[in-house]
C-alpha cells in the first residue's frame, strides 16, 4: 500500500482545529506522517498542534513560520515537506469522516491512471450541525458536470469552474514536478487542473469529510445566499478583477506546461478554446469602468459570437456590462 502524507496548514484555527485533528486520528487507514505548516498564528493553534503531536500515534511534524506566507504559499512549503507517496490536503476548520482516507488510497492503489481523487462532503455550521447542503452542490458540480468528469473531460469541466474543494484531495506526489513552480492561483485548483493534464481525477461520489461554513472561510466555498453575493460584487470590482486574473493565470500556467512536456498534453480543440478565453480574459480585464464606454465593446463581441464560443462562466456578457 501507498504511503501517505496528511498536509494539514493552519492559521489563527484554534476555534475549530481540535476536531479536525481528532477526526485525522480516527481514520481507518490511518496516514504514515501528518505534516503541519502554522502561518504564524496569534491564537492558540500551536498549544493545540502541540498537544496532539503529543498524544498522536502517527508521527506529526510540525513547522512554524516566522513571517506570513499566506494560504497558497504555505501549502506549497508544507507539501514540499511531505514524504509520502500520496499526499492527502487538509483544512484546519473541517471534520473528515474515518473512511476519507480509505477510500482515496483504494482508488490510487488499485487504478494506476489516476492522478488524483476528490469527493463530495456534507456542510456543517459552526456548531457542528448539518445544513442540508453538500459540498458538490455549493460547488456548483451538477450531475451533467460530474458525468463529463467521469467520462475523462476532467480539464474541460475545470476550465468551467474550479468545482474541486482542496479539503477532499488526494494526489501522487509523482506529479510535483508538473505542478511546480505554482502559478499565482488558489492550490487546490491548480493542482487538479493541471493533474488533468496527465491522467484522470477521480470524484468519489460520497461525504468524506464535514465541510465546515463559518464567517471566517479564508478560501474556498461560503454559505452566502445570491443577494447578498450580487450586493458584495456591485461593491467591489476588485473581487472581479481577482476572479478573471485567476482564470487568465490558470489557463496560461496550463499552455506554459503542455509547451514544456515531451508529449502533446492538450489536444488541439482544448487549446484552441483555451487561446480563444485567453483572448476573451484580456478583453474584460482591459473593459473600462465607464458603462457609455463599455457597452458598445461588448455589444461588438456578441455580435461576433466570441461570447459564445469562448465564454467563461454562464452569463459573461451581462456580467461584462455589469461589471460583476
């Protein structure tokens, strides 16, 4: 069997970490080393990390940060950190279910085209409590989406949107060299899109982990109905620009690695769409902010049918005159 390393990042998680770290000594299968990068917490994360390393039967290495590096960064340094053949992510405010490394490590160990696995997780509030939501839905992975998943159209469906939580991923460390260095993009949809590039990633199509929906989420999913969502994007343009800067970088970091490699990665209709959105990205980053000025550039690209064939997102030309 697979070794495995668990990367588990903190930052100020005291309130919630404990149970996540309890949930990681309940695992069936249990991980060869649990390794633990802190971002230079205030609170009480490193009383708590200490007293489980204490008690852990699982060898826990733990690294402390002196300056900031930040959510991305620091998985980065912890992963380099991991020895395992198999890297398991971690978020220091979930609860994993005692099967959630069982399963990814059968799926790895018994289907040597697969590059990495994901499942599906059940929402919790700060309490613990169930919300009746689940983690694929919030994600916005429909049904539709997860057969083209299956059917090995992983990167089309992730050039779509990035419906992979980091908390549920399972990954060979083989691919580190594919994946490093990292472009500028959250880790966890760099590491699946660009794993997609070589071989499969697999959904595991049941809860492995209790997601948990608090005020603070740094990244990653949030409970916030669609009001609110639009009030939030009317009043900060920066969460746009953020936005369509990471679906450019995404998309340039997958061309820089494909162009890189011996053999072709991308066939010619994925790079093609990829150049066409590359082309379209630049063109809403470049949109002025005056809606007299705006409008008529949009209309001309309807008209065009660029919008249709190289559109990221479902409504991108109203979100374009919007600016949302």
């Amino acid at each position: 069997m697979s070794s495995v390393s668990v990367v588990l990042c903190t930052f100020d998680g005291a309130e919630f970490l404990a149970a996540q770290l309890q949930s990681l000594a309940n695992q069936t299968c249990p991980p060869d080393e649990i390794v633990v990068r802190d971002d230079a917490s205030h609170d009480a994360t490193r009383e708590v990390l200490d007293d489980f390393a204490h008690r852990s039967a699982v060898p826990v290495r733990i690294s402390i940060n002196r300056q900031r590096l930040g959510i991305p960064a620091n998985f980065w340094a912890a992963i380099g950190d991991a020895r395992g053949d198999l890297i398991a992510l971690c978020d220091q405010d979930d609860v994993w279910h005692p099967s959630r490394l069982e399963r990814a490590i059968d799926v790895l160990d018994n289907e040597p085209h697969v590059g990495a696995t994901f499942s599906n997780g059940r929402c919790i509030d700060e309490r613990g409590a169930l919300t009746g939501r689940t983690l694929w839905e919030l994600a916005g992975l429909t049904d539709d989406l997860l057969a083209r998943f299956r059917s090995g159209h992983e990167l089309d469906v992730l050039l779509r949107r990035p419906v992979v939580t980091g908390g549920t991923v399972t990954f060979r460390s083989s691919f580190l060299p594919l994946l490093l260095p990292a472009p500028p993009i959250t880790h966890d949809y760099w590491i699946s899109a660009a794993i997609a590039l070589q071989a499969r990633v697999e959904p595991i199509n049941m809860p492995l982990i209790s997601y948990r929906l608090h005020a603070s989420n740094a990244v990653g999913l949030h409970r916030t109905a669609a009001l609110p969502v639009l009030v939030r994007r009317l009043g900060d343009r920066g969460l746009r620009q953020r936005g369509l800067v990471t679906q450019f970088s995404l998309r340039q970091a997958l061309l820089a690695r494909a162009d890189r490699a011996d053999d072709p990665l991308l066939s010619p209709d994925i790079r093609q769409r990829i150049d066409r959105e590359l082309d379209l990205l630049r063109f809403q980053l470049a949109l002025p902010e005056q809606f007299i000025r705006r409008l008529p550039l949009v209309v001309r690209r309807i008209r065009s049918g660029e919008y249709a064939s190289g559109a990221i997102g479902r409504f991108t030309w109203e979100r374009d005159l919007l600016l949302l």
